[in-house]
C-alpha cells in the first residue's frame, strides 16, 4: 500500500533541475524553461511540504529565492503584470557568471544537505484505493455523501466516516471498517428516531444493530403510508450486520484491504439510502406514532 517517498520525489526535481549547474555562457532563450520548472517545483515543496525537512527546507527557501530573483531581472521589465525584457535578444544574451555561480553554489549546497537529510525522513504516500482518489480519501472522504444529503447526516457520523477514508487510505485497514461501521450506526439511530418521531425509545444507545432494525421492521408492519423504512434499506442494514459488521468487532479480527474496500462501500451505501429517507421525512414534516412491542423493552 506504499510507495517510499525520500527518494523518487527529490530526483524528480533533480532530473528537472540538474542543468541550473551548467555553464554560464548558456543563452538566456534555452535556459528560462529550466529556471521556470526549477522554481515551480520549489514553490511546491516550500508551500505544500510533501516531506518534512528541519535542515534542507531553509536551503530550498534560498535557491527558490536565487532562481525568482534572476527570473525577475533577467527575463522580465520589472512592471505588473510582468512582461518580458524587450531591450534584450534572448537567443544571444547569456546567463552571466555571477546569476550562474550563485546559482550553482546553492544548488550544490542543496543538493549535499537533502543527501545527508532524506535517509533520516520517514516520509510516504498512499497509493490509490480502487477508483478513489487518494487525496479526496485522506482528506475529504464526505465528498462521497453527495449533494444536500450530507446536511442530514449528524457531526457524529461524518467525523467517524473521515476518519474511514483516511485510514482506508493509509492502509489501516481494521481501523477502516471500525470508524466506517460507528459512522453507520450513528445513522442508523438517527433513521430510527427520525421515522418513530416521538414513540422513539428515550435512550436507545445501547441497543444492538438487530433491536434497531427489528423495531424499525415492526413499525413498517403497522404502517400503510409512505412514511416507513423502505425494506431494501432494512434488508442492506441486516446484511450488513449479520456478515460485514458483527465479524469485526471480534477483537481478534483483522480485516485485509480488500475486504476493508468492500466494507466502506457497502456502508456508504447504507449511509446514503438511510440519510436521503431521513431527508424526505424531515422535508415532508410528517409526525409518527408507534408502540413497540414487549419484547424490546
């Protein structure tokens, strides 16, 4: 599930940025797209730290600062927005000596310090999760709660089905399908008081996925309108629990990262069902009343 990064990010910008150390008599025309790629890929590691570095990150600072600076006075009238020099001919005008030895003074300084740094950084990147994106999965996973649906869905469940796609992303699988399943259940209560409306149980919180489902079951049996659980819900929820849920919370179960993938979808799925009900019951205003039976008290 990963892919070391302390290596193949920096000789990425290596690659790129190998000719910032050749002669000073390089003409100004065949060196701009070096000096701009260069400064891109610094900009990058300075503003969004794809790894961590106490020593190096101020070197990079520097060198980023040395290569803006030539690109300004080098290539641009200093105006805003910035134009290209027109009192030069960029296929004659060389780089110069002093740009050029400043440049690659920094450039091997850089290039020694990341060399004596990166073998002490841990540093990774998740790679992709069947069609996710991985950023989307690690960050902003609730992205797949779509549309309005996502207002029906309590804090509870949402902060619990983050927490599911970051894992998911990073590996964790276990954890995964045990933030995935809370952020389900978390639902599944608010489905149940959100369709028994003032016949709800005051304190159901520790009832199991089967009480909530056999009471939201007997309530459909009573009712003849449109406001009841839909049965294709109840009967995901039910295989859910019999044979995604109930397993893992065993404390001895590991889920591997296939079935952890399987587990996230079927919940988001139930998510989904549950909450757009959620949303048509509370958009329509409808009250409910229901006893339940005996054998749930």
């Amino acid at each position: 599930m990963w892919n070391d990064l302390t290596y193949t990010t920096f000789m990425s910008w290596g690659l790129q940025s190998a000719p910032l150390n050749k002669s000073a008599q390089t003409i100004l025309s065949l060196r701009r797209w070096v000096l701009n790629t260069a400064y891109e890929q610094l900009a990058y590691f300075e503003i969004f730290e794809p790894v961590k570095l106490k020593v190096s990150g101020t070197i990079i600072s520097e060198v980023s600062g040395i290569v803006a600076d030539i690109l300004n006075t080098r290539y641009y009238d200093g105006s805003s927005p910035a134009q290209f020099r027109t009192d030069i001919d960029f296929s004659k005008e060389t780089v110069g000596f002093e740009d050029s030895f400043r440049l690659r003074q920094a450039v091997e300084r850089l290039e020694n310090v990341i060399s004596a740094e990166l073998p002490q950084v841990a540093a990774y990147h998740p790679v992709a999760v069947g069609a996710y994106d991985v950023a989307k999965l690690v960050d902003e996973a609730d992205t797949n709660l779509v549309g309005d649906i996502r207002g029906f869905i309590d804090e509870r469940a949402q902060a619990d089905y983050l927490a599911a796609g970051r894992c998911l992303a990073f590996g964790l699988s276990t954890a995964s399908g045990f933030h995935v399943t809370r952020a389900t259940e978390a639902v599944l209560q608010d489905y149940y008081q959100t369709l028994l409306g003032s016949d709800a149980k005051d304190d159901p919180e520790k009832w199991n996925w089967s009480q909530y489902i056999q009471a939201l079951r007997e309530f459909a049996k009573i009712k003849s309108d449109s406001v009841k659980p839909k049965d294709t819900t109840l009967s995901h929820l039910d295989q859910l629990r019999k044979f995604e849920r109930n397993p893992i919370i065993h404390p001895r179960a590991v889920l591997e990262a296939e079935t952890a993938f399987v587990l996230f979808n079927n919940c988001t799925n139930a998510i989904l069902a549950m909450a757009q009900e959620i949303k048509e019951i509370k958009e329509g205003g409808q009250q409910k009343t229901f006893e339940l039976g005996a054998n749930l008290e």
